[in-house]
C-alpha cells in the first residue's frame, strides 16, 4: 500500500509521485492532521486555511 504524502505549497494529502492539484514534487510523508473539506464557500476552517477546493488537506506539516 502506497503512503500518502503532503504537497508542501497546497497541503492536498494524495499518493503518487506528484500532487494533483498544483502539479509540484515537493511533498512530506510526516504531517499532522487532516481535514475533508466537502463545501470550501461554506467552511470557516477552510477560510482560515485559505483553501478554494474541495479535498482532503494536512493541517499541519
């Protein structure tokens, strides 16, 4: 089973070689916390963490 990794400049958690979202190769296997953001325009948490699209995110990496 493949470990999931955070992108370092969008925190979206995946696995693969790259990030899906922003395309970049710069990730973190060891993060803290992660949160599913289902509607980002409704979420306060999403706001605070500044995140526009749906997906699961790091909180902290």
């Amino acid at each position: 089973m493949a470990k999931q990794k955070a992108c370092k400049k969008c925190k979206t958690v995946y696995k693969g070689a790259k990030c899906p979202k922003c395309g970049s190769e710069e990730s973190s296997d060891s993060f803290k916390g992660k949160i599913f953001v289902l509607k980002p325009e409704d979420s306060e948490i999403a706001k605070k963490l500044k995140i526009n699209e749906k997906g699961e995110y790091a909180i902290k990496l």
